[in-house]
C-alpha cells in the first residue's frame, strides 16, 4: 500500500506510509530555517503515524536542510516569540522521543536543528560550522594539555607512540571483572568523601556500582548511570565486558560522570524536588544533563581524584573524545565526512580503543545531534561559573554555585543562565 498526504497546514512536511512505515519528508525545496510551519507540518505528520500504527518512522530532507536552525525573525522578535518556538520545539522533541515506535532522522545537514529540538540546546542561532569550529579549537588546547601530562609521565616517545603504549600495556588493564568493579567502587568512595566541601545539598538516595548486563554488554559504552525506581539505589553500571578494552586511567572521569558528582547527583536532586509537574524529575535537556556530566569530570581535578600523569591524561582524553564529537557529529552529517574518517578523527586524537571507537561513531550515525550536548553544556557551565566568580569574588561560594545549577531539575541552558545571573544579583545584594 502507498498512500501519501500533506497534513492540513504542514506547509513544507508530507508523510508517505508504505508497508507500515511512515516516510516524513521535510523537503520544501525552499526555507532554510526551522519555523512553526514546519513544527506543525511534523505534529500532524506523527498524529498520522500514530493514527495508522505504523511500525516505525523514518524523516528525511535534503542535504543542508534548516542548516540555519530555528526562525531567526521568530526568536528575535521577543521573549514571546522564541519562548513559543522553544516550547513547542522541545515538546516535540519529547514526543518523538517517547513515540510508541522507533523514529529514524536519516539525513543529512538539517540533522543539528532536529538535535536542537531534541536537546534544547544552547544557541538555536548555530548551525553546523559553529560547533565544528568550537571542537577544532578545544581539540588544539585539549591536544596541548595532553602533551604536558605525557611529558610528566615520563614517556620519551611521539604521542601516537604514548597512545599506543596506553591502548596495549598490561598495566592499565584490570585482569578480572571484580578488579575493574573494585577499582570503581573505590573511586566512588574517594568523591563522596570530598562531596560536602562541593554541594551544599547532596542527594538522600544512594547508589550502588553494578556490572553492565552480559546481554547488552558487548555493544554497549564503558559505563552508564541507571538511576531506577525512587524506592531503590541508583546503580553505577560499568562494562567488564572486553577488559582490555576498559582502560583503568579514563576511571576515575567515567565514575566522576556517571555516579557522583554527575549523573547520580543531578538525576537524584532533581527527583527529589517538591511541588513540580511530575516530568519535571525526569526532565533531561541533553546539553544540560551531558553537559552536567562533562563538567563532574573536571570538578574531579579540584576534588582530587587524578593522582597519576596517566589519569589525568585519562580525563583528557574523555574531555578529547566530547570536543572530537562536535567534529565528528556536524563532519558526519553536515560536511559529507565517512564512517572511516570519522573512526580516524578519534583514533588520531584521543586514547579510546578501537572497539570504543567504533562504538560510538555508529552510535554518532545512528542518533543525530546527540553527541553535541555534552560539550555545548560543559562549556556554558563553566562559563557561567567563571561569570560568578568574576562578579562575587571572595563572596563566590562553590556549594551555593552548584545547588544553583541542580536546584530546578533539568533546564535549558539560557534559562540555567538566567538562573545563574538571578543568583549572583541576589548574592551582590546581600
């Protein structure tokens, strides 16, 4: 069966179904920007699909499509305007998120505004040359950052020798899974130990660290927070499938991510608040969470947690791995780059191994957008951090800082700015 049809008022989007998949095909030929004619066109699209029971849903669009992002006369013309445009956007984001059947972006270039629908990033005004051109420029400094902890170790090679040296050498490997879960289990103990110096509210619940699940192991990530029922601990899930894969220096900055002072920490707090919409404790913008994420990373260094050239060159490495995203994401989908330059790009630069490599390019392949939050978000915290500190002085108080970023939930990032700037006039008033 074919049957295809524009939804009343879509504008620019028509659904084709054949065989029980709802084709969506955003190709007017003509906008350049993401406007509500388009977010209609899609609400009415997935109505169809919805309606039909289809088994899957795939959207297309030429290449370069809404490269522009969002409707820029529609978001500068007010705090109406763009509120509208946002909150329509993420709603929809959470709709094809949560759609009872799997939603497929196979496409090129307009990828990163459907990213920024699904992650209500930061900059709706950025299109694919901006977060390329940030991750050029933080993959140089991270690269220079790199070299001073491989000098420090000792290591007297070149740095595709010292990456070499890394993926290959017994020592940075744990022989048995219980050793890996050992090691991590420690680390956790280490951070909640400095916790209070940093937060001025820690979560109620705790958590526990678990081995990834043997039947999705294999082709999962080397960790992963699962925060579970409220009624139980949160677990701390690392991978001790292919051990040699696992790398004992890039643990303590997973640990930082996944358990305390991330993931745990922001997904606990924000479960805990009083008062709110129900969704609002699983809210989870992804610029704002990964973003979270990638900031507990580099909190670890003022925590304490990196005691070895190598294990600070293991942050690096992670911090390498989210900028190299930003090139490999927007290279991939925007800029006509292969699966294999792609694989390169992070071979060339970071000390991941080969099977996390291929990981997660398919994984950048398979989820447009994505994998641009965690570095979007970790560079406006800071930035926001550094705004306080320059503005309250000896008056900056870390633990008020981080409560200030965990006390809604998740936000997006201009209104976690707007937060920030609320809490250093009231600080300054004081």
């Amino acid at each position: 069966m074919d049957d295809t049809t524009t939804p009343d008022g879509a504008g620019p989007v028509t659904v084709t179904v054949t065989d029980g998949v709802a084709v969506i095909d955003l190709d007017d030929g003509k906008a350049n920007a993401l406007g509500f004619d388009v977010l209609a066109g899609l609400e009415s699209a997935l109505d169809r699909a919805e309606a039909d029971d289809v088994s899957a849903v795939v959207i297309v669009g030429r290449e370069g499509k809404f490269s522009a992002g969002f409707d820029l006369k529609v978001m500068t013309s007010g705090p109406e305007g763009a509120r509208d445009m946002l909150g329509r956007g993420a709603l929809l984001g959470l709709r094809m998120y949560m759609f009872p059947k799997p939603v497929v972006l196979a496409v090129t270039g307009h990828a990163l505004a459907m990213g920024a629908i699904l992650l209500c990033c930061a900059d709706v005004r950025v299109g694919a040359d901006g977060p390329f051109k940030i991750g050029l420029n933080e993959v140089a400094r991270i690269r220079a950052a790199m070299e001073v902890e491989m000098r420090a170790s000792g290591f007297q090679g070149t740095f595709p020798e010292f990456l070499t040296f890394l993926r290959t050498d017994p020592q940075f490997y744990a022989t048995t899974p219980e050793q890996l879960l050992r090691e991590a289990a420690w680390i956790t103990r280490e951070i909640d130990g400095q916790m209070p110096n940093f937060f001025g509210r820690i979560p109620r619940r705790p958590y526990t660290v678990r081995p990834v699940p043997a039947e999705i192991a294999p082709n999962y990530t080397g960790g992963r927070y699962s925060g579970g029922r409220t009624d139980q601990a949160g677990e701390y899930w690392v991978n001790t499938y292919a051990l040699n894969t696992r790398p004992l220096y890039v643990l303590p900055s997973l640990t930082a991510h996944e358990a305390a002072p991330g993931h745990h920490t922001q997904i606990s707090l924000a479960r805990e608040l009083e008062n709110l919409p129900a969704f609002r404790g699983s809210f989870y913008p992804h610029a704002f969470g990964e973003g979270w994420g990638l900031y507990s990373e580099r909190l670890g260094e003022e925590m304490g947690i990196y005691h070895t050239p190598y294990q600070r060159f293991g942050r690096l490495t992670y911090e390498m791995w989210r900028a190299c995203r930003l090139v490999v994401d927007t290279g991939m989908h925007s800029m006509g780059w292969s699966r294999q330059r792609a694989l390169d790009y992070l071979a060339a630069n970071t000390a991941l191994s080969t099977h996390e490599i291929r990981t997660e390019v398919d994984r950048y392949i398979g989820w447009p957008g994505q994998a641009l939050a965690y570095k979007t978000g970790e560079l406006k915290i800071v930035e926001l951090r550094q705004r306080a500190e320059a503005a309250l002085g000896d008056r900056f108080d870390i633990r008020a800082f981080h409560d200030v970023v965990l006390g809604n939930g998740g936000v997006t990032l201009p209104v976690l700015e707007r937060q920030v700037d609320e809490y250093i006039a009231a600080a300054r008033a004081r």
